[in-house]
C-alpha cells in the first residue's frame, strides 16, 4: 500500500485513470476497527492520494464517513491516523469545481433516478463535506486538550471562506465565532479576516445575523467589566492585546468600517462607550487602538508628557540636542496627502460623529482615572483636533474645535474639582498645539536643508557672511590681543589636548589665522601650528586613539578647520606639503592596499578602531582637501587616487569604500569624480548599489552637480543588476519632478525598455510633460505603454492600491510598506492621470475613444455583485476614470461622459463593500481640482481644502450615512441536506433520549448513568447495526463534546468493517429515497423522554406521550404510510416497522453498490432477523427492507 501511495503521489495524472471501485474494497479493509493504527494512516494517505471529485463521492457512497468519524473519537495513541484523516478532509476542502466532463457523468448516472442521488447532490457543492465530517473536525476544534485542535480550528474557517453553508448546515460556524473570544488567540486575526471576506459580498453577508456575528470581535472590548487580580493579569493582558488586533483589522478595512457604522453606528459608539469602564488596562489599550487607527505618529516628547514633565523645559533641552544632529530623519518630515489620509478622514469622521470627541472629554475630566490614562486621552484629544484641521472638511473641523464641556466646566466656579480638571486639560492641549507648530516649523526649516531651494541658499548666504565678520575682526586684531588668544589656547603649555582650549582654537583658526601675516608668524615664531599638527599624525597615535563619542567630534572639525585655513594660503599649503601628516595617513591607506600594502599588526584603519575611534576623522580631512583646487592638488601629489582606485576593489572592506565615496566633495571636476565613477561600475554589487545611492542624493542635494549626476544616473540604468537600476530610476524619477531636470534627461534619450515594470514610474513621469510626451510618442513608447495597461497594467493596478492601502491603514500591522510605493500625489502614479496632464496626451486620448469605453462599463456594472471578475473590471475602470479626472484637463472627458453621478451612485448604494470604498477614493481623486470640487459639491461631497482654499484631494459627504450604508437584510436559512428519520418508540426511544440528553451540560451525568444501565440490562440492543446507525446518525446532525461522542460509540459493541459498512451504507441510502421533507409537515425528531434531536431544543418536554403518537408524519419517512396508523402503540420497534414497510415497493437507486457488499448486507440482515445474533426479545433488522431493485444494483 505504502508503494502504491508513492507511485499516486509521484505521478497525480494517474488518479484520473483508475476507478477507485477497484482499489476502495481493499483499502476499507485496512480501515476497520480491528484493523492498526498505522494501516488506517496508510489507507488514509493512500485515500488522500487517490483524491478527485467522483472518487470522494464513491467513497462516500462506500461508508467512508463512519470510518472517519469513529476515527476522530479515538485516543492520543492514534494520533497519526487521526491527522491522516484530517489531512484528507483538508484535500477534499479544496478539490476543485466538477468539470463539464465530470457534471456529464453525473447526470448520466441519475437520469433514470426517481429522485436525485445524495451523492450528487453533494458532490455540487463547493466543498462537497456532510455534516457528521464537519462536526467531527467540530468535535477535535472544541477540545482544548487536543493536539489538533488549532489545525482543526484552521480548516473550518477555510470552509466558512470557501462554503460559508457547509459550515452553517452542521452549526459549526458559531465555533469559529466563540474561537474569538475563547483562543486560540493566534487564530484570531485570521478568523477576523474571514468575516470581513463574508460580509463583503451580499451573497455571503446574508448568511450571517446582521448585529450579532461580526460584533463577536468587539466582545472582548464591551462586554469586559469589573477588576481583574494580579494572578490573571497577564491572561487579561494578553486577551485585550489580541482582542484588539482584531478590532484594529475591522477598523482598517472598507467592508469592517462600513458594517460597524449599520444601525446609527451601534457597535462603534458600543466601542466608545467602553471608554468609560473603570478599568485602566483597557482604556490604554483602546487609547492605543485609536492612536494606531488614526495613524498617530507619536511625537518624541510624548514618553515625557505622560510622565508629566512640562513640555517647555523638556523642549529646550530636546531642541538643544537637536543642534547638535547632522543626520536629518526623513520620517519627521510632513507627507503630502493620500489615500490613506482620505480612509483616515472617514474614519475620524465616523468616530466624531459617534461622540468619540465627548468620550475623551470625559475620560480627562475623571478625577478618579489614573492620572497616566488622563494625560494620553488629553494628548489623544490634542492630536484628533490637529488631523481634523488636515484631513476634515470645515464643516467637520469646526464642530469639535469648540469643545463645549471643557469651556463650560472652565466656568463652573462653584465645582472648584472640575473647574481645575477642565483648565488641566486646555492648558494640556494648548501646550501640545504650541509644540506641534514648533515640530512643523522645524519640519520645514529641515526640508529646506534637503532639497536645493532659495531656503538653503539664503542660510548659505549666511553662513558666509558670518565667516566673512570673523575675518574681518581677525584682520583687525591688534597683536597683543592675538598673542593674549595664543597663549589662552594651551598649545604652547602641553601636548595633552584635554587641555587645550577647544573654543580659543577655533576662534583663531577661523579668524586671525586666516590672515596670511598673522598665520606666517604663529609658524615661524612659535610651535602652535606644529603641535596641531603633531597631535594629527596617525603614527602618534593621539588623534587616532580618541574614543568615537558625541563630545570627542570637536576635535575631527577643528582637524578640518586646520585643514582649511592652511590651504587657503600659499604659505599654508607649502607647510602642509612638508609635513608628515598628509604622507602618513596615505601609507596608513597603504596597509590595506592589496597591491602594495605592508600588513601591520594594528592598522590605523581597522574595521574596529574605525568604528570605536576617530581614525574615520581621516576620512573627512580628506573631503577638506577635495573642496580646494590646492587640497586636490596635494592628494594628486601623494598618490591618495590610486590608493583608493585599489581599495574600492577590496571585497572585505565595504566600510572604507563607503568611507572613501562620502568623503569626497565633488563639486570640481576633479579626480574624485573619476573615483565615484569606477565604484559605480565596481564588480561587486553592493559597492554599486551603495555608489548609486549616493550619487542620488548628490544630485537632490547640490544643484551644481545635476548634469553631472543625472548622466551617471542615466548610465546606471544599463546596470546588469535589477536593484541597481531600480534605485537609478527612483532617483531620476525624483530629479523629474523638476521639468528643467526632465527636459535634461529626455535630452539624453535614456532607453527604457529593457526595464520593465521597473521603468514604468519613470516612464509615466516623462508622459506628464509635453517634452516627454513628444520623445515617448516619437519612440512608440506611448502606443505600447498603452496595449500593457490595457491587457493587464489596469489590472493589476487595482491588486497594488488594494494591497498599499491595507498594509498602510490597517492599525499594527506587521507588513512592511515598500519604498516602491512612496509615490507622491493622492492615489499612485497611473498612465491614464499621467496622460491627461498635457494638452498633447488629452488629444491622443480624444483620438482613441477609450474613455467612453470605461465609462459603459462603470455605467452598465456598477452595480454588480457576484460576479468576481467583472467587479475587478468595473474597480478598474474607476481608477481610470479618476485618475483622468484627478487632471484639469481630463475633468472634461467625464463631464461629458456625465459619468461623476454613477461614480456616486455606486459609493453610496452598491452593495459590495470594497466597491463602495473604490468610488470613495475615486471620487476624492476628481476633487483634486478646483473645478471637480464644485462639481462634487452640488451633488453633496465636500472636499478638504487647505488654509489659501486649495483643494487636497480628499472629499466626504454631508451626510455621512448617504455613504456609510448597508442594505438592511434577514439570515436566509440554510436548510439540513440530510433528512429525519422516522420516530423510534419503545426501548429504542428511550435509549435516543438520553443520548439526546447528553449534549445537556445538566443532564449529561444522569443519561450517562442510565445509558451503563440500560446497556447492561440489554446488552443485545447495542449489537444491532441499524440502531448504531442511528447514534451515528444522531452525532453526525447534533452537537455533542468529543469524550461524549467517544462515549456514545463505546456503548455499542458494533466494529466498524467490511462486514458492517455495506449495511451501515445501505440503510444511509434508504433514509433519501423519498426526497426532502415538505415544508408544511413537522420533520423534527422527537425523541420519547429527551429534547428534539434537529430543530427544536426543548419541544419534547412539552408533548405528551399521546402527542407524540399523533403528530403529522414526515413526508420523508421512508416507505408507504403504514396502515391502521391509530392503533400503533409505543412498543412498537424498528423491526415492526421493517414489518410494516416490507410490501412497499423501493424506487431504483442510482448509487453504485458492489454486489457482492448488498449480499453480505442481505445476508446479515436476515441472520439478524432469525435470531442468529442472539436477540430474542430485539429484532436487528433494516429501518428500510432491500427490494429486489437494489439487490440487483
């Protein structure tokens, strides 16, 4: 078996060539009770194997069923068979649709059928599992000490995504729901993301009850109260942590967002109100989701304002600190406006109109709330009153700026308590408003310092005024007071530089040193110059062994600012040729040279004394240097080029490469240039990849170096690695920002098509432009682009701004957000926006007629809602249209489409979710302009518009609940496929009802004890087959515990094998004859002395016996109406019945049953009924007699 499973797994084609009637009878065999737990394993994994859509349903057809039910009642010893048979569920899970081919069989089999085969009835299904199977994965999800219980847990919420009714029909889908608030907390995020998959989609969403099932998320966060010890902490931690996750997940999806605002916003004010539980541990953690959802980003101060420090003291050492960083963080630089701001303006909308605003009012004024909670929700309140000024229209703004209970609590003298708790709380917020507007100016003043703007040219201007004062106070120093500053810089009383005056120096190197006089005679009258120098030497290991801190960086300016003023004098310039310190540091360079380096045991530039020493101060000298024409001169004079044309080879060494390319100004055309140039065609990537990154902020840095810099961008572009060009055309990409610049690189006419997807930002960013336009249309690269976007860019467009937009707004989330996708501008860069922003890209649009085609589809599909395909379509013609009439001059092409009110009309009344949020951003999209925003506002969307009344890009409309709508609707049921069986009486009756009572926590220990009872009294009636299948029957469609299931089985002495699984089979097949039960007719089974068995917990309790003998029959009870029905009494048995049903003529069945199976079945039943077994007072016989019909199938 072992090889015949490898040889099926090793070629999966030959499944579809075997009949599986062939192989199914010996593998049962492997599949008995008596059988081992590693031949079921076996069987199993051969079965798995074996897998198609018809084999499953002969397997079923075979009893295959029953087998993997009483497998997962088994012990931990069977622990492999058990997850074979889970993993062949799994497979069955996902089988694919039947093929025509396969539907054809199917029909065939049953046209001569009176009713429809179960099988294939089953089969049709999208995940083709009865109910017993499902309740059995049910039973090991539900027990905690199960080893499959996550695996388990997994499996039915892939069905509830595939077949949300397989899942309803065996009642699992409330385990799915309980899973949240009971664990395993890790599946918590996938089971929230499967509901907003569900409630998408009218056809799913109907299935669920609307105000119940979806809240389960949040029941973690309203239904928590009262105080939790220190021994459960954790535990409540961890539950509140995981609880909000999920919440967080529903807030950052469209399809969450918009059913949390159904029934006036109900469960989002239920989430507010939690706000006022006394309990801090889930205050913060609500405060915490509200930063996250809100994209909050907390400012470095707010670890002190928690703690209560005062922020002006705070500031002023924060500020000072700040003087002394050079690296400028990008991240705190202020972002254009997107798509993800226009989700957070919905959202921030909604909380505010849900009484988030007087949630936080109150939570600050709560003198009993921990003085931590109070201070977060008060810097919570500041931040939301800030982003409602930056995404909010006015009308929004201006509601919540007043803040009525704080001004009014201001005012109440005579609550001295509450007066001090409101003027807290303004003068708090007020204080955060003072430092936000510092933060933003520093912001600006920052990016001013990144890209080349009149900004950085005037603080040059400065800086050289500045320099330009010192000189001309040096220049005036009279020699007393020059001799005074000599003498007070220390260097003539010691070589000990900590004791040298740091300040003084500067000073005169700055100023009176710069004066040629003065500096000839400090050289030849003293040893000032001479002990600057010698304490630089390398070799003296003075400068070189200073530990690399934050302090110690003085000395590395004031070796540049020695540097300086030598070489702006001759005399200088001679006495730093003479010296030893330039030729030492280049035979230190030396050292590492693999051509012509000495080794020595502590190089000066080793990899660790570069990063614990001011060894890399050398590094900077030499930048010093490569800023003069004399400096440049000396390096040429010293060989420092060819030393580095070497080291940029080393392999090993990529910190003194990084080192080398930093270091060098390249602002003359110079050697240097040279250097940048061979790195960038290094052999070895990374030192490529680290050049061309370099070169990129050259170029966004110095102005000077733009032609220089685009031209090796340019050639990088050539590069044989993919990441190499990627960077070059992010780069360039940026440069064209500038239409000066963008003319430049279209002048050099780059080549593009080799590049791809890659290329294409760059492509669309030469098509903004009339010069680009011109070069791409004159190259075709236009009339290609525009085939790509319409086979499938357009498409896969969708897929990326969907994926962007989840992974950016979703609160703590862990994916990661390419840089790629950094894009500026409202939504990411798209052909047909880029197309339309030059009257030449509009004309060639006009003259293609495509946007009547895109906007036939909004207009004819716009409201479609099953159809997966063709909604991605309709998503993708919105993004069309909006990103054309995000442009000024693609606004008319819609206006003449009239196309803005459909877009409309599908935001506010489609009724899949994700398409509702689409036309949200693509309607912010058309109010980019100043035009489209008036169009917008006559049809009740008001943009966003910023202090000098440009519009932003973000639209919301009046009333929110136009667009935050959900057709209201009723759970459809989903009916049970497998039908009732007929009443049993008597003895038989009895045993059901306490079976039935056993799923009651109450009355299990009693039906337990009765059932030990009974089974020893009659042990004879545990024997029977039809009575085990009517347990099997009864835990396949009720729910019970697995050590109840367990137990159930264990009472009967019945073993599941090839002797029993034909009957147990046959009798399955009877009880569908008739077909399903009419709707008029009660089909509840009720069970004597226990609770309904299906439909109505409970009813049985009320009926009287008599009630019992007297209700409707099923019309699917199998067999004719038995006759003198008013004479049966309750002893009547399964075999009386039999007796009854026996002239009754069966109708043909259409599933296939081996013969000699139907014999051994026949040839049991008659044995059974002769007594053969033993039972005298029992008959074992069929529920449903075999005819001669099915004896001869």
């Amino acid at each position: 078996m072992t090889r015949l499973t490898d040889l099926f797994r090793q070629s999966p084609a030959l499944r579809r060539h075997v009949e599986i009637e062939d192989v199914l009878p010996s593998v049962l065999l492997f599949l008995a009770d008596d059988s081992t737990y590693r031949r079921r394993a076996a069987a199993y994994r051969l079965l798995r194997y074996m897998l198609t859509r018809l084999s499953w349903g002969r397997m079923i057809n075979g009893g295959l069923q029953w087998i993997i039910i009483r497998t997962f009642t088994r012990d931990a010893k069977a622990v492999h068979e058990r997850e074979q048979a889970l993993r062949l569920l799994r497979a069955v899970v996902v089988l694919p649709e039947l093929s025509p081919r396969e539907i054809g069989i199917l029909h065939h089999a049953s046209v001569a059928s009176v009713t429809e085969d179960p099988i294939t009835v089953l089969l049709r299904f999208r995940v083709p599992l009865q109910q017993g199977l499902v309740r059995a994965i049910v039973s090991a999800a539900e027990n905690q000490d199960d080893a499959m219980r996550i695996v388990c847990m997994e499996t039915l919420v892939e069905i509830a995504l595939l077949d949300l009714e397989c899942l309803l029909r065996a009642d699992a889908f409330r385990v799915v729901l309980n899973a949240l608030k009971d664990g395993p907390w890790e599946l918590g995020l996938g089971i929230t993301g499967a509901l907003l998959y569900l409630i998408n989609r009218p056809a799913t969403r109907e299935m669920l009850l609307p105000g119940s099932d979806i809240e389960t998320v949040l029941v973690g966060l309203t239904e928590n109260y009262g105080k939790v010890s220190l021994r459960h902490m954790q535990r409540h931690l961890d539950e509140l942590d995981h609880c909000v996750r999920n919440v967080g997940m529903l807030l950052g999806t469209w399809s969450g967002m918009l059913y949390l605002c159904m029934d006036n916003y109900r469960a989002v004010k239920s989430l507010i109100s939690s706000l006022h539980v006394p309990m801090p541990e889930m205050r913060n953690a609500l405060l915490d989701l509200f930063f996250s959802a809100f994209r909050i980003k907390a400012p470095t101060w707010t670890s002190a304002f928690l703690d209560g420090r005062r922020l002006t003291v705070y500031n002023r050492a924060f500020e000072a600190s700040n003087q002394l960083q050079e690296n400028l963080d990008e991240d705190d630089l202020p972002q254009p406006l997107n798509l993800c701001d226009h989700y957070v303006a919905f959202l921030l909308a909604v909380f505010i109109e849900s009484g988030l605003i007087e949630a936080l009012v109150a939570l600050v004024q709560d003198e009993e709330c921990e003085q931590g909670v109070r201070r977060k929700a008060t810097l919570l309140l500041g931040e939301i009153l800030q982003l409602a000024n930056r995404v909010l229209p006015l009308q929004y703004a201006a509601q919540i700026q007043a803040l009525p209970r704080l001004f009014t609590g201001v005012t109440e003298f005579s609550k001295p308590d509450e007066r001090n708790a409101a003027l807290s709380a303004l003068s708090s917020i007020d204080s955060l408003f003072r430092n936000n507007r510092k933060r933003a100016h520093g912001e600006v003043v920052r990016q001013s310092r990144l890209a080349p703007s009149s900004v950085q040219e005037s603080l040059k201007r400065s800086q050289r005024q500045v320099q330009q004062v010192k000189l001309r106070l040096g220049l005036q120093m009279d020699d007393k007071a020059f001799q005074l500053m000599i003498n007070e810089s220390g260097v003539l009383l010691s070589r000990d530089h900590t004791k040298w005056n740091y300040d003084v120096i500067m000073d005169l190197l700055q100023g009176p040193l710069l004066n040629p006089k003065r500096l000839d005679e400090v050289m030849k009258a003293t040893k000032f110059i001479r002990r600057l120098f010698s304490f630089l030497h390398p070799f003296n290991n003075r400068f070189s062994s200073i530990l690399r801190t934050r302090p110690n960086y003085k000395w590395v300016r004031l070796a540049c600012a020695l540097l300086t003023t030598m070489l702006v004098n001759p005399e200088g310039q001679r006495a730093l040729s003479e010296d030893k310190l330039l030729r030492q540091i280049v035979e230190c360079l030396t050292e590492l040279d693999q051509y012509a380096g000495q080794p020595s045991a502590q190089p000066v530039f080793a990899r660790d004394r570069l990063e614990n020493t001011l060894s890399y101060g050398y590094f900077e000298m030499i930048g010093t240097l490569s800023k003069h024409h004399a400096g440049i001169k000396l390096l040429e004079k010293f060989k420092f080029f060819t030393c580095f044309h070497h080291l940029c080879e080393l392999r090993s060494r990529e910190d003194i490469i990084k080192l080398i390319i930093e270091c060098f100004d390249y602002t003359i055309d110079a050697h240097q240039r040279i250097v940048l140039s061979k790195a960038l065609t290094s052999s070895y990537m990374e030192t490529r990849l680290f050049a061309t990154h370099h070169l990129g902020r050259l170029l966004n840095e110095s102005p000077d170096l733009t032609d220089w810099a685009i031209q090796l961008l340019i050639t990088q572009l050539y590069d044989p690695a993919l990441d190499v060009c990627e960077i070059a055309v992010m780069y360039l990409e940026g440069a064209c920002t500038d239409p000066v610049n963008l003319e430049k690189v279209v002048h050099l006419s780059p080549t593009l098509e080799h590049l791809g997807d890659i290329g294409a930002n760059l492509f669309l960013r030469f098509m903004s432009t009339s010069v680009g336009f011109r070069y791409l249309q004159h190259a075709n690269y236009v009339d290609y682009e525009l085939e790509s976007w319409l086979t499938d860019h357009n498409l896969l467009y969708v897929i990326e701004v969907e994926s962007f937009v989840s992974k950016t707004i979703r609160p703590f989330a862990r994916d990661s957000v390419d840089d790629y996708w950094a894009y500026e501008g409202t939504a990411p860069t798209h052909f047909f926006g880029e197309l339309c922003k030059t009257p030449e890209g509009c004309q060639y649009l006009r003259e293609k007629g495509l946007v009547p085609a895109f906007a036939e589809i909004v207009r004819q599909h716009g409201m479609e809602a099953s159809d997966q395909a063709l909604m991605t379509s309709v998503k993708s013609a919105l993004w069309v249209l909006g990103n054309i009439g995000s442009t000024e001059g693609g606004l008319a092409f819609l206006e003449d489409e009239e196309i803005i009110e459909v877009i409309i009309e599908i935001a506010e009344k489609s009724p899949v979710l994700m398409l509702k949020g689409t036309s949200f951003f693509v309607i912010g999209l058309i109010s980019s302009t100043q035009m489209g925003a008036e169009i917008l506002e006559e049809y009740g969307w008001v943009s966003t518009r910023t202090p000098m009344g440009q519009t932003t890009g973000l639209c919301l409309p009046n009333d929110l609940t136009r667009f935050a709508y959900i057709e209201p609707w009723k759970p459809r049921r989903v009916d049970p496929t497998t039908p009732p069986l007929p009443v049993l009486t008597g003895l038989e009756g009895e045993v059901m009802g306490m079976i039935s009572k056993l799923s009651n926590y109450v009355l299990a220990a009693g039906a337990m004890n009765n059932l030990k009872r009974v089974r020893n009294r009659h042990p004879r009636l545990f024997h029977s087959v039809t009575f085990f299948h009517r347990a099997l029957r009864a835990i396949s469609t009720n729910h019970f515990q697995a050590p109840v299931r367990k137990f159930i089985l264990d009472l009967f002495d019945v073993q599941i094998g090839p002797h029993t699984l034909p009957r147990l089979a046959h009798v399955e097949r009877g009880s569908y004859i008739h077909g399903p039960p009419h709707p008029d007719v009660i089909t509840t089974e009720v069970l004597p002395g226990g609770a309904p068995m299906v439909d109505s917990p409970g009813a049985a309790d009320n009926m009287s016996p008599s009630d019992t003998e007297n209700r409707p029959r099923a019309s699917s009870s199998p067999g004719r109406e038995p006759p003198e029905r008013e004479r049966r009494t309750r002893s009547i048995t399964i075999s009386d019945v039999s007796q009854l049903n026996s002239n009754t003529p069966t109708p043909k069945m259409t599933a296939e049953v081996p013969v000699e199976h139907t014999a051994a079945a026949h040839d049991d039943e008659s044995s059974a009924a002769n007594g053969v077994n033993g039972e005298e007072d029992y008959h074992g016989g069929e529920d449903y007699p075999e005819t001669e019909e099915t004896h001869a199938l």
